[in-house]
C-alpha cells in the first residue's frame, strides 16, 4: 500500500499563491526582521524587503516589457539579499527565475543558457570573465553585474517605480532548478507556483519552522536546500532569514556561537558538517542553541552521527531533490535519530511514497524497490525536455530513481541510486552498503564504489579511497577490513587511492565522471 499523507491540492485551493509569502508577512508583520547578510551586516525588515520586491519587479517590467510573461531571468551570483530579491520579484512580474550554478565553468553553462534562454543574465563581478564568454553566444540576452556602481542591480533597483504582481497560474512555473548532473546532463526542473508553495509546507512541517525560527543559510541558492528549504521555508513562515555568501568553518561556527544572533536552525550536506566537526574552533557551547542541524543530500557515516549526539546536537538526517522539494525526514528527537541510524525518517505530510518493484507492483515491507511519488510539491517535469519528462512519470507517479526500502516503524532508508546497483555474480550489489562498510574504517576519510565490467562475475566493485592525513592503511588492511564485514561478493574488487572524490555542489558523488577515468584508464592500460 503506498504511504499516502496528502491530497493534491485543485486549482480553487491556489489563491493564496496569487502573491508571494513577503506580501502577507509584509502586511502582518511589517517590522519583524526578515533578512540579515554576514558579509555586510545589512538587514532588512518584512516592510523593507517587501519594498524592494516591488521596485525590482518595476525594474524587470521596464527591462523585459512585454516579453516578461513567461521570460528567463538568470542569476550567476552568491547569496545575496538581492539574491532573494531578484527570485521573488520574478515572481511577481510573472518571470522565471533560473539560479545558475557558479561553480560551473563556462563551457558547462552554455548548454544550460542555451537551453533556458535568458531574457536577462544577472552576475556577480567575480564572475564576469566567464560571463563575457557567454553573452557572445547570445547577443539578445541583457547583462547586469551586481556591483555597487550606477548600472548595476542595487542603483536600477532602487530607481526604479514600485510594480505590484501580475496575475499567474499556480501551474505556472517560477523557477527553473538545474540538477547538479550526477549523470553529466543537467535537466532544467520546472518549480511552478503551487510547487514552490507546497515544497516550502512540507519542509516547514519537519523543519518545525516559525516565527520564532533564525536560520542561517551557507547552502548556495542555486540548490533547492537553499533556495526552497531554507529560504522560502523561513520567510514564508515569518522567521528571519541569515544570508551567508559563502561557507568557512571557522565563520559559521562563529555565527551560530553569536547568542546575539540566536540562530535556531542550521541545515548542511555531510561534507559541511564534518568539516565543522573538524575545525579547531569547534566546540559543543557553540552549536547549543540550535534547535536542529540538517543535513541531507548525501549519506551520513553513523560516526558523525554519534559524534554530534554525543555533544548534544541532533544531527537530523532528510532526504530530497530538486524535483519535490523535501521527501522525507527523520523527526527532530533525539531518541529518533538514535533509533534509526542510517534512516532518511518519515514522509513529508503533504506527499505520497509508493516503493515499486521491476514488475511495477509495490514491494512488501522490508523490501527493496524504487520510489515513486505524488504529491503538489512534485515537478511537472523538465524545461525543453518533454521525452524526458514523459519517462519520469508512470501513472501520475514519479519515479525517483532510487532505491529503498520502508521498515516495520514507518521509516524509509534509501538504498542506493538505482542506475549504481551492478550484479556481481547473479547478486544485487548496492554500493552504497559496500561504501558504509568503508567509511568504518578508522583511517577512511571518503570512499565511493562503482560497478565495472568484469569477465568472470559480469560486473565487480571499484572502491575510490580517499585517506585521512597521516593514514598508512593499505589495500590490504581494507581488503581484510571489509571481509569482515561484507559477503565475498558484495567486497570491492580493486581499491584505487585517490585525493579527493569529484562531487557537485549538493555533495552527491558524480560517478559518472569516476566511471569514465576507469574506462580511459582501461583503454590506456590496453594501449600500452
């Protein structure tokens, strides 16, 4: 039976879409705080931050005029308050708003323009000689820095004429969330109005978000984290809003150590957590006043878990994409996150799960299968992609492509990535198990596993070993390591010791890019 917890909202149940969240918080709570940037101590209220809104969406009216219906405006920049800014004022004008990735290089953001077509490109300076690259491939799109001089963003703002918001179709897309490209062919996923809203509920649901909620975003608003999760989750809430430009140990620490700040909620990916952990000014006073530290787009390890418990912050693990927003949670209860290691929680309350087998029949309880949703948070699918999109969907359902499974207390672990589990023998591997057996060895900073062909078994295990500094641990010690732990099949073939393990912005491993430096490595092997 599927884990239903909703009904999809009609189009009669939309209106209170018509307007963003800062309408309303500006017309009941104008004074409250809304916004606060770190790097220049600037802060808006309700009011204010409503009032820039306004003025940004006369400004987008003047620059896009009748094309505005509908057009792409993209943003290559930092968080930023005008980051926010800019996002809701597309709203309003009844533009799209398309957060582009900075880490990208040029090359790998021409496609994504190229797809999305962008009426006007907005970009931080650092980012200028790349956009330089860019605007020459397409000489229609406009271009405007972020700088503080008399053409950039702040001064058209700001001399600009207040514009209240059109008319719009809750089914109307708002944004466009390019997937990070674990695959290497980021897909423009279509964020429509309603999807928006109800991503932002659902995450206010197991977030415990409210007024009183002060949360602190280093997650880069290209990612849904950021950009849905955190930010419009907190501002549609009426909570305020603490803008980081970029993520450093030490600053964060220092932020949430701020009593005066009073940052109540704080969500990361593993790496940022651990790298907290790690930093010689941590300490466990600093993260005590958070109500929760979030993590997901990535597995935990249970020793950072533990670590975190043990020093009395509950490490709350969730599980989402761009596609639905927030899928699952674990609840933010300390005897929750002890009891369920390794789990993503429970469903958002507004979201369906069905966990579906090959024949397309949902799979008993404790069972592996992939897992489908539905829900109003759920895309409508892909920018430009209708193939693509169509493939999504079965029935209403969309299919995640990943593996897991639901156990006798309700709660959901993921299992692996459904294109990553290999047969080795006739046995289903998932690496993602094989990788947690990995990541208990003491002297393992990171580990990744990918099937790759093998004559006698049909498909082996490659383990990608990243060391801790200072660690002598040989491929035999984690050969033997894993033997104890692992049945033969399911053990790693061939361990390759690496510096690092490529991953996107969100942190998820980019296997495909591991899977071609075999394939190279192999073709230059049989060169030789």
């Amino acid at each position: 039976m599927a884990h239903s917890f909703s009904g999809v909202a009609s189009s009669a149940d939309c209106g209170l879409m018509k307007d963003d969240p800062i309408l309303y918080r500006a017309g009941v709570a104008p004074d409250r705080r809304a916004l606060f940037e770190i790097a220049t101590g600037r802060q808006l209220t309700y009011a204010e931050l409503d009032a820039r809104i306004a003025r940004c969406t006369g400004f987008l009216t003047g620059v896009l005029g009748a094309r505005r219906d509908g057009a792409r405006v993209a943003m290559l920049a930092r968080n930023a308050v005008d980051s926010i800014v800019l996002a809701f004022a597309c709203q309003r004008a009844g533009a799209i708003y398309v957060p582009l990735n900075w880490r990208l290089s040029a090359a790998e953001l021409r496609p994504i323009l190229a797809d999305c077509a962008p009426a006007l490109l907005v970009h931080d300076e650092e980012f200028s000689a790349d956009v330089a690259r860019l605007a020459d491939a397409d000489p229609e799109m406009a271009v405007i820095s972020t700088s503080n001089g008399p053409a950039g963003l702040a001064a058209r703002i700001e001399a600009s004429l207040p514009a209240g918001p059109v008319s719009a179709d809750a089914d109307g897309a708002c944004v466009l969330l390019y997937t990070s490209g674990t695959t290497g062919q980021p897909k423009g996923v279509v964020i429509t109005r309603r999807n928006a809203f109800f991503a932002a509920v659902n995450f206010s649901f197991v977030g415990e978000i409210g007024p009183e909620t002060v949360a602190l975003c280093d997650l880069p608003f290209f990612h849904t984290i950021g950009l849905i999760a955190v930010a419009r989750t907190t501002l549609m809430l009426g909570g305020t809003l603490v803008v980081s430009d970029r993520f450093t140990p030490a600053r964060t620490l220092a932020a949430l150590a701020d009593r005066q700040r009073a940052i109540t909620h704080y969500f990361a990916v593993p790496q940022i957590a651990l790298a907290l952990r790690n930093d010689p000014a941590y300490s466990a006073a600093a993260l005590a006043g958070l109500h929760a530290l979030f993590v997901g787009g990535a597995p935990l390890t249970q020793a950072l878990i533990e670590s975190y418990l043990d020093d009395g912050v509950a490490l709350v693990n969730g599980y989402g994409m761009s596609e639905a927003g927030t899928v699952l949670h674990v609840p933010i209860d300390r005897r929750a996150v002890q009891d369920n290691p390794g789990s993503v929680g429970l469903p958002a309350p507004l979201l369906d799960i069905r966990i579906v087998g090959e024949d397309g029949r949902e799979v008993d309880e404790g069972e592996i299968g992939e897992l489908w949703l539905r829900g109003p948070a759920v895309t409508p699918g892909y920018w430009n992609k209708p193939q693509e999109s169509a493939a999504a969907f079965t029935e209403g359902w969309y299919r995640t492509g990943d593996l897991g499974r639901r156990e006798a207390n309700g709660f959901y672990r993921i299992v692996d990535r459904l294109k990553d589990m290999y047969i080795s023998g006739g046995e289903n591997v998932y690496p993602a198990e094989v990788e947690a057996a990995l990541a208990s060895h003491p002297d393992i900073l990171d580990a990744v596993v990918v099937g790759i062909p093998d004559i006698r078994w049909g498909e082996c295990g490659l383990a990608y070993v990243v060391l801790r500094q200072g660690a002598v641990a040989t491929g035999d010690d984690i050969a033997g390591h894993c033997a104890a732990r692992l049945a033969a099949f399911k053990r790693p073939a061939r361990i390759l010791f690496v510096e690092a393990i490529p991953r996107t912005a969100s942190g998820k491993v980019q296997k495909h890019v591991l899977r071609q430096f075999h394939s190279d490595e192999t073709l230059q092997r049989q060169a030789l």
